[in-house]
C-alpha cells in the first residue's frame, strides 16, 4: 500500500489463527486377558509379550498302555494301584541251620524285604510271577575252616555253580575225585541277570561244605532278587 498524505500510518496487527481443537488423549485401558485354554483344546493362550499370534497344535494321542506276558495276573499297567502289583523283590538270609541233611535247598528263613510275596521260606524258593529279567543274588559264607559248594537253580536246571576253596582245571567234571587236602576259602557269591518265565522256582541248593549259622539274627548268608523289567508282548 501507497502511504497517502495527511494519513499516518498504522502498523499492520499480525493474524491469529484460532487454536486447532484436539481430541482428549484417553488413558490406555488394559487389554483383558484371554481365557485359558481348556483342557483337550488345541489352542495355545496368548503369552505376556507375544504378538498375539495364535498357534494350534494337533490332538493330543491316547494314552500308551504296556501289556506283560505271563499267567494272566497282570496284562496291564494303567494307575499306581496296577504299578505297585507288578513290584516284584526280595531278600532273606540265613539265621537257623539251612537244612535237615547234609546238603540241600537252603531256606533263608530271616525275610527282609518280599514284595508280593514270592518267595517262601518254608522252601527257600523264588517263584517268578511274570517273565522277564530279573537281577538274582546270593552270598554264601562257610563255617570256619571249612567251604561251601554250591549250585544256583531254576527249575531244577543248574544255571550257576561255586567252590569257596576254588576249582582246580583237573577237577571241573565232578567225575573226576580228588583225595588231596581241601583248601579253605572265602564267601561265595552269585550275581546273575537272568530271563525267567512265569511260574519258574529259583533256589540256592548246597552240594558240599557247611554253611556258618548262629542261633541270634547275625547273618552271614543272604539270597535276595528283584523284576528288572517284564517283557513286552506288544508295544
């Protein structure tokens, strides 16, 4: 603009634009947690710190059940009731004299442990209640000055022998007598891993020497076994 004559000039107001309206911020509410997932279901709730993807998994299978082989007394394992009957061990020792005769089935009459009661120390027998394999151990100690022969048997099968005093190459078939001195020795031991059947009998028959004994609840001599694990007829 022309300043005009006479006129003083006044000076120029700047333009106000009025304020932009702006839209309250609101507060953040807290998103709601999702609902668990049920049992069965195969979505994955979200987690703390996730995208919120959702990811789905397949069905869960069936449970698995194990089938033992034997007499038909345990076909299954499905509860602890079931487990607890299929718990198989024991372990005697020997605290009276082991027989009537010279030799013989010994009866490890003083019972420490007879889950199930399968062994009988009226006979000193252990009878397997289901096949598998099981962990059968026996300690012989003989008599002072003397030594324990000894068979380990199954069902009337020797599966295992010893001789405190040790055996001579010479004389390994009992068909072959020897006249010298007897030499004494230590305990005797077994410790076998063995596969038994159902109803199999296992015992520790002595052939020769004498088995130490008192008349207190000291033992010298222990017989004990235990079910390592069944066998499977189906998996």
């Amino acid at each position: 603009l022309q300043p005009q004559p006479g006129i003083p000039l006044l000076p120029s107001r700047p333009r106000i634009q009025p304020p932009r309206q702006r839209t309250p911020l609101q507060p953040l509410q807290p998103r709601p947690l999702p609902r668990p997932a049920l049992p069965g279901s195969g979505v994955v709730p979200f987690l703390p710190g996730t995208t919120g993807i959702i990811l789905e998994t397949g069905e869960a299978g069936p449970p698995g059940t194990v089938l033992m082989s034997g007499r038909g007394r345990l076909r299954s394992v499905d509860g602890p009731a079931a487990a607890a009957a299929s718990l198989v061990s024991f372990s005697a020792g020997l605290t009276q004299k082991p027989f009537s005769s010279d030799v013989g089935v010994v009866h490890f009459n003083k019972v420490l442990v007879n889950d199930g009661d399968y062994y009988n120390p009226s006979t000193g027998i252990f009878t397997s209640p289901y096949e598998g394999r099981y962990l059968i151990t026996a300690v012989l100690a003989p008599e002072r000055d003397e030594y324990v022969e000894a068979v380990l048997s199954v069902s009337n099968a020797s599966v295992a022998q010893l001789h405190t005093a040790g055996y001579r190459r010479e004389l390994l078939e009992y068909h072959k007598p020897y006249s010298g001195k007897q030499t004494c020795g230590g305990p005797g031991t077994f410790h076998l891993v063995l596969h038994l059947k159902a109803g199999d009998e296992v015992n520790v028959v002595v052939t020769g020497g004498k088995l130490a004994y008192t008349d207190s609840d000291e033992m010298y001599s222990t017989f004990s076994g235990v079910l390592l694990y069944p066998s499977i007829s189906h998996v």
